[in-house]
C-alpha cells in the first residue's frame, strides 16, 4: 500500500457510522461506540468533542484588530429574533435581554427627539409580543435612552456598544435588510373594482 495520505471527507458521521456498521455486520459495536472509535481515530477525543470542534469551525472569525467576541452570548441573543428581525418575546436572562436592547437601539434614529407615541411605533414595528412599554422602560434603565423628565420626549444615547452588540446588530440588519426587500417585492394592491 502506498504511504501517501490519502484524505478522506465524511459530509455525515452518523450516516457514515451505520453505513460501517452494515459492513461489519454482526460483529459491528453499538451506533455510538462505532461513532466515538470514528471520531478517535480521526483525533479527536469522542464523538461529542469532534462535533463541538466542527461547530466551532463554522462559526465566524472576528477581525484581528478587534476584540474578542463571545459568540455564545450573541447565538443566544439572536436566537430571540425571528427571520426578520423582530424580537419574538421578551428574553428571561439579562446578558441576553441587553444585547437584544441593542438590536432595538440600533433601529431608533440618532440624534433625534422623539416622542412617546413616536417611540412606541417604531417598537411596535420590531417586536411580537405587544409591549412596546416594557422594552422603552428597559432601555431607559440600560441607559440606551433617555426621556424627559415629563415623558413628553425621548432620545437615543449615542455610545459604543460592545463587540457582542456590534456583532447582534450587523445580524439583525441583514435580517431587516430581507425583511424590507420582501415588503418592496410583494405585489401591489389588487387594482380597485369598477
């Protein structure tokens, strides 16, 4: 036999696994014995650790000059969004209930007073769960915006968010760039009756 490695891709370990274990027949080992003694013969320590090493692969490298984002934290926030970009309940932790903050500041115009009404329609726009009054509160209370003291005008406080913020917002401003892009795609109004 030849001494050059051969490389060998597997696209599905299960799916390789029990295709192996047809081979082996009666003497092959249970599906998850036959997938640990795959994943140590390729290095690593058992199945589940190949898995988290191929997930971790997938996941997006930050930019070197920036740093380091806890990518955990942000999955964990976006999965609170739907496709489009609207936060779908109002999350119980509260590492996870900021960043979802921030994906609400980053729709708010800057540098503009608005008010209550105003505030709250633009809320409305990006959340599915009907209150719009919780979300304004909390932001007040993460010092992401600001109201005077009457309630009559609100304004957005202009700050660097966090690599995990950044990394939430560029998320949601995708989701919402397909969100408006399916809205100016969709067909007009049927045309009036006669």
């Amino acid at each position: 036999m030849s001494k050059k490695p051969v490389p060998l891709q597997v696209d599905d370990l299960s799916a390789f696994t029990r295709a192996l274990s047809r081979q082996l027949g009666d003497a092959s080992p249970a599906h998850l014995t036959l997938l640990n003694m795959v994943a140590r013969s390729a290095g690593f320590q058992n199945a589940q650790h190949m898995r988290a090493a191929t997930t971790a692969t997938r996941r997006p490298n930050p930019p070197l000059d920036s740093p380091p984002t806890d990518v955990r934290a942000v999955e964990r926030s976006l999965r609170q969004f739907d496709a489009e970009g609207r936060l779908q309940q109002w999350p119980t932790r509260r590492a996870v209930q900021t960043l979802a903050l921030w994906g609400l500041w980053a729709v708010l115009p800057a540098a503009t007073e608005l008010s209550e009404k105003d505030i709250n329609r633009v809320l409305e726009g990006e959340h599915l769960f009907g209150d719009p009054a919780t979300l304004r509160r909390t932001l007040i209370a993460c010092g992401l915006l600001t109201r005077e003291t009457d309630g009559s005008r609100y304004r957005r406080v202009e700050q660097a968010p966090s690599a995990e913020a950044r990394a939430v917002m560029r998320s949601l401003r995708d989701r919402r760039r397909q969100r408006a892009q399916v809205h100016t795609d969709a067909p007009s109004a049927a045309p009036a009756t006669r």
